[in-house]
C-alpha cells in the first residue's frame, strides 16, 4: 500500500503547476475585482455627471 509522505515528496512540475492554480486565479481576482473597486471609490471619476444633463 502506498503511504503518503508529505510535500517534501513532489515532484519540481507539480509544485509549479501547483503555484500556478494558487496564483493565477488569485491575481486575476485581484485584477478585474478587487483592484477596480477599490479604484472606483479612491478615485472617483473627474467627470461630473450633473453637467452632462444640460
């Protein structure tokens, strides 16, 4: 029966494809979620929409 013997036992591949499903997602949410969010109440648009109804 195999035994599991911990992380140290990956293989260099794995640990970067591994990163990769960490990282990729996480930086993807934080770049089209979090980043313009953030930015929309920080830096609130220059254009003033009440002058555009006239």
């Amino acid at each position: 029966m195999a035994r599991y013997k911990g992380i140290n036992q990956i293989s260099g591949v794995d640990r970067i494809v591994v990163a990769l499903m960490i990282v990729v997602p996480t930086s993807l949410v934080l770049w089209l979620v979090w980043l313009p969010a953030i930015g929309s109440v920080c830096f609130p648009s220059p254009l003033e929409w009440h002058r555009l109804d006239r």
